[in-house]
C-alpha cells in the first residue's frame, strides 16, 4: 500500500526532536592504553606518575653545583675539576646528586681531560626539567567524553597509566532493504542490484567509534521485516534500515516502525534525502534511510552521526566551510532545503565550485565532490560568477592539485588524467559547449579550454590577444557508434524511421557535426527521437544496454562496449590556455605530459588517436 501523506519537517528541527526524544545509557569498559586510539573517555584520566619523575638534564654539557660558579667572570673564569666538581651530561640525563645546574656546552672551556673553564655564573636550576615540569602525579591529563589521539597514547604511557575507561561504543544494526538485492560478489541479473549502501553505512559507523552489526539483505516482506528489527532492537542499540523508507507499493519501513514503537518523524523538507524515517521501538532509536546512495548517506550525516555523537557526549568537530565562486549557474525549485554537490578547483588564486550531477541515485558524484552548497528552502539558486558557501566533506586545500579543463569532452582526457594522476595532480573535466568553454576560461573559472575542428575566424579576432595560447592536443576520428548495421538504407533513413538516438551537450563538436548532417539530410531536429549524455562512454554504454541504438563517440570507446563503429570525420583537439597560467607547475606539468612518449604511446593505442604534435605550441591567436 502506497502512502500519500507526508508531513514534512525542516531537517534542524526534525534532528532536535528526535535527539530530545533519544536516552542512553551507555557502559563503560577499560582497554590497555595501547588499544585506545580513537577511543573516548569515560572518565578524567589521572597520571599516576610525574613527568618527569626526577630533575632532568635540559641541555648538553656540564652539571655542577651553582655555588661553585659565583665567581667566574670572563677575564677570571673558575676550573673545575671533571668527576667531582663537573660531569659531562646529555639532554635528558638524570642530575647528579651533589648538581644543582647544567651550563651549556658552548659555553664551557676545556682545560684538559681533568678540568673546564667556567666562565660565567650560573643560578640554581638553570637548564634542569625539573619533577612534574611536564605532569604531575594526581593532575587529569584527559578529560572525560574526550576521543584519545596518538599524543594522548604517549601522554597516558609517559605518566604511568595503563588502562584507561573508555564508554562502550554502540552496536548499530545495518538491515538493508529490498527484494531486488543481491550481495557483493554475485553477478546482478536484470532488475537487480547489488547490494552497496550497506558497505559504506558500515564504513562511516566505524569512522564514528561504532560497531557495525550487518543483519543481511531483508526482502520487502513486512513480516520479515518486522521480525529482523525486533531480533536488531534486542541485540544492538540503534537500527539503521536502508531502503523502504518512501511511500512505494513495497515500502513497509514505516508502517513495521509504528507497529514496534513510534515514529517521530516520516519526511524531512529536503532535496535529496526527503523520505527519512525517525523512530523509536524499545526506547532505542531506529532511522530508516532511502535507498538511493546520496540520500543514505546524508541522511546518515544528519541524523545518525549525531546520534553517535550523543551516545559519547562528544561532537565529532564542526562543518569545515569556505567562499567560492561558482563556475556554473545553480539552479534548483524551491520548497525543500536543496543540497547541491559541488567539486572546488583554485584558478588565479581564487576558489571555484562546479555542480556536479544531479539525482539522489548518483553515488559517484559524491565521491568526486569537495562539499555541498546548502540552498535554502526558499531560495531558487544563483548565477554563474557568484560567491557562496561551500560546506567540506574533504580536507581544505585537497583542490590545489586539481587542473580544470572545459569544453569538448574527450575520451583522451582519460588518458591524460591517469598521467598526471602518477604526478600529484588531478584533472577535472567540464563538458560543455565550446562558445561556453570560452566563456569560462576568459572569466578565470577554469584553468583551460579543450576545443575540436577549426576555430572560427570570428573567435581568433575575439581571441587576439598575445597573453593567450593554444597548444596541440591530438588528432582524432569521430564517428557513428551502433551495435549493429543500420539495417537497410542509410544512417539517415535509419533516423526518420524511429531509430533511438544519444546526442552530445548543445555546442560541442559533435553536436555541431550533427546538426549539420540533420540540415544535409533535410531532417527536422523536431522531428527526432534523442535525449542528450556527456560524453562518449555515457553513449556508449546506453547503446550497449539497448537503451539507444546510435550515437556519435570514437573506435576506442566503441571497441570497450562492443559496438560497431563507422568512420564520419576527423579533427584536431586544441587546448587554449593563458601563457602566464603554462609557466606555473602545473602548466608546465601539463606540457611535459602531452610531449611525453608514454602519454602518446598511451593514447595512440587506444585507437582513433593520432598524437604526432601533442604538446607543440601552435602559438598566440
């Protein structure tokens, strides 16, 4: 039975209610100190011994009595005798019992193999650590509800404790969801999907101190699922359920959540992650996550961690932000709390923030991306060029490295990336029209622009400007990517009959081409069946599947999914970037990557690729 009735809540207030509504009472265990990295306490660690335990040698030299030196001076300096009035002493030495004072090595003078020469008085004390400079038996050297680093290990040791009583961590059952499922490992049929969230659920309760307890793959039965929260609400202390958390014909989640306990809260005004499921059953919390992986893992953020938070009395550090500008227009509906992924580059000194791809479904743009723009309930996005806030989900400054290159997209770039990869540097693709590539370099929102055919006379007036360069990429063939002949008559009487088309981004090369072919042909755009993918491997993989029957790609990626190829026409592939920009280090990275024989090797066997002039300067405009 479907549900039809949703009340939504903004995602503070829902998270503030049901955090009220939780109690713990977690235990306490005590682990060796050695074990405890990353553990947190239960309880004020107190040193059992002082640090250090006995007066210590601050520096290298000699230890003598202080009263001996009151009369040095430098025009009289005072001998002492080595054995009975000085030792020699290293940095962490014990003192001698009759010393009361170190003088420094460099400022001693050595007579022979029995006396120095002291030259100046010392006072009492002076360049000695003395007992509990460092900790004090009895001091607390941790507090309680605090996560133990490597330093703390060191500490604890040093002051002689050994044990240390940390809180228990939480057992949180991970019952993924869904009939459709099968485990990692086995190979899906059709309508089925492996089983994934439950892997990077487990990850993350395991980065917050948790112990992950994985119940298996349920099938959308409500008895069955009924019974595998009652056995996970007895044995852990959270549930978390992936899937059926929506109002489908087979989302049981929230209706076996009642049934058990109570639920606290069924939608949250959120895009993506909008249907969570907040409840409680046996006064132990249970959230019930969406299926699609960007929602499981936000929800898993917003509602989840803190709840680990809680159960320590620990917060586990606040959102990392920082000021961007956009690289691209922002557009979302308004209604729900949007959260945008974004991927960071730093071009002129300045930081940049690029879209990725939309849906709660696509889990690989949240391992690309840097952070998440948080668009308010009411607000309908911004523009190209604005600066806005991005919350981090990486460590600041990961961007550094990252090249971005707009316009034609290519399979090349791929070879490219993986070379530069081997170098530190990451490149960053940004598909987009060629007009809209040019646009994007000149307003310093990417570092340079990939573009294919002829530049138009019009662009290299436009472009005539010494501090600009283009550079010789490579040369390669494109053309009609299929699984089969087009059967009878041609490519073009193939179209008018209904055939399924995969087109490139408006502006691109190909585009361009096609669009061309369409006027020769006397075909009305209108009049055609095609829906628009990013690039050559996105088409290419829709053929394969049969979800389309033809698009324009290259041999290569035609060769990895299959498919028949039909040479159309071939082209060069030019960057264009600023001479300034190719005298950094990662310009002049980038050019010794396209002149290297083991990046032209590289891409000239993949096929459809000719490299003989990559990396030559072709000059300014």
């Amino acid at each position: 039975m479907r549900q039809t009735e949703w009340k939504l809540a903004p995602l503070d207030e829902a998270r503030e209610r049901f955090l009220r509504e939780v109690r713990f009472s977690p235990s306490v265990e005590s682990v060796p100190v050695l074990k405890a990295h990353d553990r947190i306490t239960a309880k004020p660690v107190v040193a059992r011994r002082s640090v250090p335990e006995y007066p210590l040698a601050a520096m290298d030299g000699v230890a003598v009595r202080a009263e001996m030196t009151v009369q040095a001076a430098p025009d009289n300096p005072v001998q002492l005798s080595l054995g009975r009035e000085a030792i020699w002493i290293d940095t962490g030495d014990p003192l001698p019992d009759f010393a009361d004072a170190i003088i420094p090595v460099e400022q001693i003078g050595v007579v022979d193999e029995q006396k120095v020469q002291i030259f100046n008085p010392v006072p009492s004390w002076k360049h000695i650590r003395m007992v509990g400079e460092d900790v004090c038996a009895g001091e607390t050297i941790l507090p309680a509800n605090h996560r133990i680093r490597p330093i703390d290990l060191g500490v604890m040791l040093a002051s002689g404790v050994e044990e240390v009583s940390v809180w228990k961590p939480p057992r949180v059952a991970v019952i993924p969801t869904g009939s459709e499922l099968v485990l990692p490992g086995q190979a899906p049929e059709r309508g089925q999907i492996v089983e994934s969230n439950g892997t990077m659920i487990s990850g993350y309760l395991r980065e917050w101190g948790a112990v992950p307890d994985y119940c298996g793959i349920v099938p959308d039965e409500p008895d069955h699922l009924l019974q595998s929260v009652q056995s996970a609400v007895k044995k852990c202390d959270m549930v978390v359920l992936n899937a059926g958390s929506s109002a489908g014909s087979e989302d049981f989640t929230v209706s076996v959540i009642r049934k058990l306990g109570r639920v606290v809260q069924h939608g949250v005004a959120t895009r993506p992650g909008k249907p969570v499921i907040l409840g409680i059953v046996e006064g132990k919390p249970v959230v019930g996550l969406p299926g699609y992986p960007i929602s499981a893992y936000l929800g898993l953020q917003w509602f989840v961690r803190p709840l680990i938070e809680k159960w320590f009395g620990v917060k586990m550090g606040e959102a990392n932000e920082i000021r961007v500008r956009l690289g691209t227009d922002v557009v979302v509906k308004t209604g729900a709390e949007d959260f945008v992924r974004v991927a960071v580059g730093e071009v002129r000194g300045e930081m940049v923030a690029y879209p990725l791809a939309k849906g709660a479904g696509v889990a690989s743009s949240l391992s690309r991306a840097d952070g998440w723009l948080r668009v308010p309930t009411d607000h309908n996005g911004w523009k190209a060029g604005e600066s806005v806030t991005v919350e981090l989900i990486r460590p600041r400054g990961s961007w550094k490295s990252r090249l971005l290159v707009a316009g034609e997209p290519d399979a090349g770039l791929d070879v490219l990336a993986d070379q530069l990869s081997s170098r530190g540097f990451t490149l960053f693709p940004l598909p987009m029209g060629q007009e809209e590539g040019w646009h994007t370099l000149w307003e310093g929102r990417c570092h340079l622009v990939l573009s294919a055919g002829d530049i138009s006379e019009t662009k290299k007036v436009e472009m005539k400007d010494p501090s600009w360069v283009r550079i010789h990429g490579w040369r390669r063939v494109r053309g009609w990517m299929m699984r089969s002949v087009s059967g009878p008559g041609s490519i073009s009487k193939w179209l008018r009959q209904g055939a399924q088309l995969m087109i490139h981004p408006s502006g691109t090369r190909s585009r361009q081409w096609l669009e061309a072919q369409w006027a020769d042909w006397g075909i009305n755009p209108e009049d055609m069946q095609y829906r628009v993918a990013a690039n050559d491997r996105q088409i290419g993989a829709a053929i394969a599947a049969g979800a389309a029957d033809i698009g324009i790609g290259c041999p290569a990626v035609a060769r990895e999914f299959g498919l028949l190829f039909v040479p159309a026409w071939e082209e060069d592939v030019q960057f264009v970037a600023p001479k300034d920009w190719l005298r950094s280090s990662m310009g002049r990275l980038l050019m010794e990557e396209l002149q290297s024989p083991s990046f032209r090797t590289r891409l000239e066997m993949m096929g459809g690729y000719r490299c003989g002039k990559s990396g030559e300067m072709i000059g300014s405009f």
